[in-house]
C-alpha cells in the first residue's frame, strides 16, 4: 500500500480517503479491501495530522490477512510521520 499527505486542510481536521483500484480484484474484492482498511485505520486516527491522507492499496492487499495489512499500515504512517519531522 501506498500512503499520501496532502498539506493542511482549512477545515483544520483529518480527513482519510481511500482509493482501491481495479488491479485489486472485481468489486466485491475491492469493496473488501476497503472495508478492511477502514478498520485497521480507526485504531490511527487520532494520531493523524489535520490535511488529507489517502491509502491507495496494491493489488497484494486482497491477498494478506487483515493482521498484516493493519501493520503495513502503521508502518507507512510510521515512516509518514517520520519524513514531517
């Protein structure tokens, strides 16, 4: 996966966006995939800086269990906020 920041928002909140693109699988596939991102990022978003985060998945994702695409997450978070400081 792929994690993008977008400076801060105006709104001065954290917003998240996710994009799955068609490489991840049919519909059904990408729609679980998203699902699944949604849960592992509620565990980070009172870490998240205000501005527009967007985690764009691989088409690996449909593929690893939900365990090792939380920590990829924390991981590209991790290295995120690691490159702000």
């Amino acid at each position: 996966m792929v994690v993008h920041h977008l400076g801060a928002h105006h709104g001065g909140t954290a917003l998240v966006g996710f994009a799955v693109g068609r490489s991840v699988g049919q519909a059904v596939v990408r729609n679980r995939v998203r699902r699944r991102l949604r849960h592992v990022m509620k565990e980070h978003l009172d870490a998240l800086v205000p501005g527009l985060t967007v985690v764009r998945a691989t088409s690996k994702a449909a593929f690893v269990p939900t365990p090792v695409l939380a920590a990829d997450l924390a991981d590209c978070l991790r290295r995120l906020e690691a490159l702000r400081s």
